[in-house]
C-alpha cells in the first residue's frame, strides 16, 4: 500500500532537514511482542541474531542497535517502542499521550497508540520531540502546544544535586514470571539510585494483575473497530478468487490478516457483542480508570514510578509460545503507561546488554523524564 500523503511526524522532520533512509519491519498492524507476526518475516536482534527483537516495532529497535541510523521512529500501543528497545540494548521514549499527533499512523488502539522514538542517544530523542511535538489541525487527540516541551530545557546534570522520589512496584521486581538476570541487574541498579541519593520507596499495586486483562480487551475492542475498514473495497488486499460482494469481504479479510491480528479481531468483537459488552468491556473500562487514579497518586507523592521494562531476556526466533497468553505477558510492565496516557522511557541497565528500566513520569512532563533518563544512564 503507497499513502497518497506523509504523517505529520514526518513532514515535521523532513521541514528540520531530517534526511529519511528507509521504511523497517514491524508486526502486522503493530499486533506482537516478537516481530515474527510480519509479512516480511522475522526481524533478527543485532544482540544476537539467533533471538528475537521484541516487538512491534522490533525493526526500529534492531536498525538503531545495530548502527544503522541515528533515530528510528516506532509506535506504542502497550510497549511496542520500550519492550524492543530494551531487547536490543537501546533507549525507546513512550510520550503523553497528546502529545505527538497520530495523523498519519496505522490507528491499532486510538485511545492507546503514540508515536515514540528509539536512539542511543537520549539527547537525540530529546531534539526528535521538540521537532514533531504539538498541537495538529488533523488530530484532535494532540493537545500540547509546541511551547509545553520547549520549554523546559534539557537538563539531565540537574539531578545530581536534585534528588528525586521513585517509588518502585515491588510485584512487579518479584512478578512470577521476572528471570533471575533481570531481577539482579534491576537491583543493582535500585543500588545505585540510592548511592546517588536519591530515595527509593516500595510499594505493592494489587492493580498490576489487571493491567493485561484490561489492556487486551480494550486494545482488541478498538482493533476490531478500526481493522472493519480493511474489507477489500477502500483498499488494502483485494482477493481476486471472490464472486460477490460478500465474497469480497470475507475472503479479503480471510487471507489478507494474518493469524494473531485475526485473533485479536475475533477477541475485540466478543467483547463488545451484545451480552458481553457489559460482562468485559465496561469492566475493563472501570479497571482502566482505577488505573490512572492509582497512577496519577503515585505521582503526585513520588516524581518517577520505576520498573524493569520487560520480565524476561529476548527469547529464540521460532519458540513459538502454546498459550498466546504467556506471549501478552510480554506487556505486564509497559502497558500501565498506555492505559493511563502518562509519558515512559526504557533505557539499558548495562550496555549492549538486552534488558531495561522503565521510568513513568507525569503526564505533560515529558521534558524532565528524558532529562531524568538521560542522568540515570550516566550512572549506570
């Protein structure tokens, strides 16, 4: 498919003199946590190119790891940005939601999807927000003036005579599913924080074993909405094979989705039939809210919520999971952030090393997040 226009985070780079190599692979319609679920094939993880780049946007990741640009743009919907970024040993920035206009992006989740960057360089990602962020006449969901992030200068050196409250999500460092290598790396780096002053407070959020359930029903709800226009007649795939037009549709739609977005179709349509509605997608809604209260809390006590990007290290390509569940928990950590629409960045906790940190700052402040980051990896 060739756009008949350019995203707006594009035009406002290309206006800045930004020079654009090339298109990367993602999972189809940004639905995985592997980059296997692409047309294209699996992506390998510079790391090591036996295992997989997390995902969707695990070729972004993998380009900037291994060298091959300066900045690669991905989208977030529940980690899609932060969970490859940390697979491949890089920095990956989730904004506030708002503050990078969509226009022009594939729409998985509307009320999810953000448009982030992935670098090494966290200054670099720092200049890629003051170019593309603000308000846009074709996205009403963006709704920070270009002046709410230029603002603040970035100012990472500030945090050594600042000390800063995190307040870290101890169910999450002993989550079930955490591997010992990321337990012990993120520990040392809560040793670190503390021998730099600055005071770590453990708390322990019931709410964390519903951040997936609420996630998935609410981002397949709104996938299978926005996924309805795929149907072989505006355009996308067409089927050749069809002799009605109900033919049309159905076998477009049968052959030009693949496995997991079909899935995730099928489960988005349940949850919003009729006699499940209430049953699933009202409650997740409830969940959702109960999220951002309990998120926008800790924030108003603490000035960063910390926790390791992902709980595992990046698996082989082609170990494919039985339960598509235990692959959805890929997201138990990243997702927190796109259900409430508060800024994340993930950042490597050693370098060349495939595992993360992930830091929540307050919504809007996406400035000082970058700045914090920025400081943390001067001290890792």
């Amino acid at each position: 498919f060739q756009s008949l226009y350019s995203a707006t985070v594009i035009d406002r780079l290309l206006n800045e003199d930004a020079i654009i190599i090339g298109r990367l692979n993602c999972d189809e319609f940004a639905m995985g946590s592997t980059n296997e679920n692409s047309a294209y094939g699996p992506t390998k993880n510079p790391l090591n190119t036996s295992n997989v780049p997390g995902g969707s946007s695990g070729g972004s990741a993998a380009a900037v790891s291994a060298d091959l640009c300066h900045l690669a743009i991905g989208s977030d919907t529940g980690g899609s940005v932060r969970q490859p970024a940390a697979f491949c040993g890089v920095t990956g920035f989730k904004p506030t939601y708002g503050m990078v206009s969509r226009h022009g992006l594939i729409a998985y989740a509307s009320s999810f999807d953000q448009i982030g960057p992935i670098s090494k360089c966290i200054k670099t990602i720092d200049l890629f927000m003051r170019v593309v962020s603000g308000v846009d006449s074709f996205d009403t969901t963006c709704i920070f003036n270009k002046e709410h992030f230029n603002q603040m200068p970035f100012q990472p050196k500030k945090f050594k005579k600042i000390k800063q409250n995190i307040v870290v999500i101890e169910n999450a460092v002993n989550h079930y599913s955490i591997n010992k290598k990321v337990k012990e790396l993120f520990l040392i780096l809560l040793e670190k924080l503390k021998k730099s002053g600055h005071k770590i407070t453990y708390i322990n959020m019931p709410l964390l074993d519903y951040l997936v359930p609420a996630y998935y029903i609410l981002s397949t709800a709104e996938a299978s909405s926005n996924l309805a226009r795929y149907d072989g007649i505006k355009y996308g795939f067409r089927s050749q094979d069809a002799v009605s037009w109900d033919d049309v549709i159905k076998d477009s739609r049968s052959k030009g989705f693949g496995k997991e977005v079909k899935r995730r179709i099928l489960l988005g349509s349940f949850v919003l039939s009729e006699g499940y509605y209430d049953n699933y997608y009202s409650k997740a809604q409830k969940i959702r809210r109960l999220i951002k209260e309990e998120t926008n809390k800790l924030l108003k006590e603490n000035n960063f919520i910390l926790t390791p990007t992902s709980p595992v290290l990046p698996f082989k390509i082609g170990m494919k999971k039985k339960d598509p569940t235990e692959m959805y928990l890929q997201d138990v950590f990243t997702v927190q952030s796109n259900l409430t629409g508060h800024p994340s960045i993930s950042i490597p906790i050693k370098s060349n090393f495939p595992v993360g940190a992930q830091f929540i700052g307050n919504f809007g402040d996406d400035s000082n997040l970058i700045s914090f980051a920025n400081y943390i990896k001067s001290i890792c």
